[in-house]
C-alpha cells in the first residue's frame, strides 16, 4: 500500500521515493526540486522545512491516508491581505492567520500602516524573523529594534506607484478647479459657477519634495499636461533628474521659490519632520510660470508629519495657501485637526494605495517575497540593509 502510494505521489511530480522510507520533492518545470517531501512506513509525507521557519506539522490525506505535513511558516497578517495572496502563501506549505491575538510563535508579520511595530511590539514577539510591510513607509516600524533583533524589515515599493501618483493628480485637480466646493455648494442648492472660476495645471511648475518612484510618476502624468517639473531630492542622481526632464534643486527652499504647486513624496524623518511649515510656504510666488496668478497649492499623498497642520491652515487662512489637500496625517486615524473644516481644504484618509489593482499588485510582491525568504533566499527589498552585512 505504501509503495503504491508512492507511485501515485510519483505520477504528480514527485521523485526519489524507494522502499518503505523515502524522500522526494515537486519538480519544476527546468528539472529543478522546488519542495521537499519525506513518506515514513504509514505513507505519511512531510514537506522539508527551511532554516527560516519553526518546525510546526499538519494533517493531511493522499489517497485516503493519513498524512502529516511539515508547515514551512507561520505567518501573522494584522491589516488584511489579498485573498490570492494568501492562498498563494498557504498553497506554499505557510500558515496564515488573518486575525492574530499576538504575534507571539509567528515567523513573520505582515503589516500595513495602521499596526506600529514599536521595540515593545517586537520584543513581545520573539520568533519573528521577518516584518513585511505591504506598501512603502516603514515609520510604522522600530527599524533599530528590528535590527538589533536580527529580525529582516522588507517593504512593498512598486506596487503602489501608479495609485498613490494618480491620487496626487486627482487632488491637485480638486483643488485647482474648485470641485469639492463646487460639490458642496451643489448638494446646499447654491448655484455658484461664477465664484468657481479655477486656473489650469498647463504652464505651472510643480515642485517635488523626494523625487522617487511616485514622485516621478506624478511628473509623467504633471508633464504631458503640460507643467513644468522641479524637484528637491538629496539622493537622487542628477541623471535620473535629466531622464525625467526634472529640474532638481540643492535647497529645499529653491523649490518652494520656484513652484506654485507642491507635491510631498518623501519618507517621514527627524530631517523631513515639518519640513512643509510657515516658513516654506511663504517662499511660494503664487504666480504661474505663465504669469497667470494661479495661488499656491499643497498635496501630500506622503506621510503625515512633514507638512506642519498648524502652518498650513494658517497659510490657508492668510491667504498665502489657495488649497490644501491631504492624503495623510500627523494622528490617524484619530484626525481631528481644524484644518479639516477650512473651506479651502479637502482631504482623504489615508487612501494613496486603496484601489483594487495596488492591492492585488501589493499581495502578490508580499507572497514572492516571504516565499523567496523562507526558501532561503534574501529579498530584493530590505529596508533595514545593515542587517545583511
């Protein structure tokens, strides 16, 4: 009965199984054993577990025998997770537990922005080995105590790109042409299309603050409408500038001298923290490049805590602000800032990367890359690198 159990598991890609003890694994499709497996004299097979992982098992049948698999890891998921994600993940030999209690016996947690892996978290979870952030900002996360825990930080980077970038587009939009407004003086019955006279993107610079991946999708749309790109980035090549047409500046301040629209893609940092404050935003000449005097705009699609909230209200109550428009903020979910009730505001919470294609992107960079580290491998996407050295 074992044998012929062998000869069924040999007939589905499994090889290397002799006598009553045998060993083998999934061949793919260049030949090579991509899982190991191990049947003992009751036909029970077991998948190799990497170095990665603890060493956890569960049941399973083939051919209506008892069988007990070797789990590969287990994995904590606190945000949520893209249900193909996660079948990948468990497909794979992982456990997957969408609703911890405590990341306590977990190897690896994947988090978005609303889990804080703060030294107290991570010293409260001793097995883990990886922290995956789905999406980009890790400010969410003691890097130094994930570090000194010798536990691997990796992020998500691209696969938010082109939604958090039209997002942005979509509030400088809102915002140059009055559409929340006009939204709600519609709903109040107020005919107002005389008072809604807005200004076009078309001949006016806009100025990056961080120039990476989203900023430089922004610019791709920002330029084919016909805005003129300026950028502060202190680690961005000055090829990669040239590439995108980018003017990029060496003081932060040139840019708000020069931009009459301000777009934040940089990372939250003691440098970056209210980099955006009164002082900056008094730079800006609220006149286009065209000479058309078009006001000063601010988005921020970012993270919250570069733009200074008392600042820039008060920038929008003086006047030096003709909008503001924000995706994130210094307290979330928790925001209760006044800023929220200017007429010259409108916001979102939180939402750069909640569309259905980020997500599904998201989850499946996420799966590849736990899968790739509990095979051994290490991902291309390591946020804390001193780790590695």
């Amino acid at each position: 009965m074992v044998f012929s159990e062998c000869e069924h598991l040999v007939g589905h890609g499994l090889h290397g199984f002799t006598g009553n003890s045998c060993t083998g694994g999934i061949i793919d499709s260049t030949g090579s054993i991509t899982m190991g497996f191990s049947i003992n004299y009751v036909g029970c097979v077991s998948r190799h577990i990497p170095t990665h992982s603890n060493a956890a098992y569960e049941h399973a049948y083939v051919q209506g025998v008892d069988c007990q698999r070797k789990i590969m890891a287990r994995i904590a998921v606190t945000d949520g997770m893209a249900e193909a994600a996660v079948e990948i993940l468990r497909n794979a030999g992982h456990e997957v537990d969408l609703d911890p209690q405590d990341l306590n016996g977990f190897d690896a947690v994947v988090i978005r922005s609303a889990t804080k892996m703060t030294a107290s978290a991570i010293a409260a979870a001793p097995t883990l080995k990886l922290i995956g952030r789905a999406g980009v900002g890790v400010d969410n996360i003691d890097l130094d105590a994930a570090t000194k825990a010798g536990i691997l930080v990796c992020n998500t980077p691209g696969s938010s790109t082109q939604s958090v970038a039209e997002l942005t587009i979509g509030h400088l939009l809102a915002s140059t042409r009055h559409i929340p407004k006009a939204d709600r003086d519609l709903r109040d019955g107020k005919w107002t299309k005389k008072a809604l006279k807005g200004t076009e993107l078309s001949g006016k610079r806009i100025g990056f603050i961080g120039f990476g991946r989203i900023a430089q999708g922004v610019g791709h749309i920002a330029s084919s409408i016909g805005m003129e790109l300026h950028a502060y980035d202190p680690y961005l090549p000055d090829a990669v500038a040239l590439e995108q047409n980018c003017h990029l500046h060496p003081d932060v301040e040139d840019v708000f001298r020069h931009c009459t629209h301000i777009a934040i893609h940089c990372n939250l940092t003691d440098e970056t923290h209210h980099l955006v404050n009164e002082h900056t935003l008094s730079l800006m000449p609220g006149i286009g490049a065209d000479g058309i005097a078009c006001g000063n705009h601010l988005v921020s699609c970012a993270r919250g805590g570069i733009v200074n909230e008392d600042d820039a209200l008060k920038a929008l109550e003086n006047g030096t602000l003709s909008s503001c428009a924000l995706d994130v903020f210094e307290n979330e979910p928790e925001t209760t800032h006044p800023i929220l009730y200017h007429p010259n505001f409108h916001g979102t919470p939180h939402i750069g990367a909640a569309t259905h294609e980020a997500q599904a992107r998201i989850g499946l960079e996420m799966a590849n890359l736990l899968i790739a580290f509990f095979n051994g491998d290490t991902p291309k996407s390591v946020v804390n690198k001193r780790i590695l050295e």
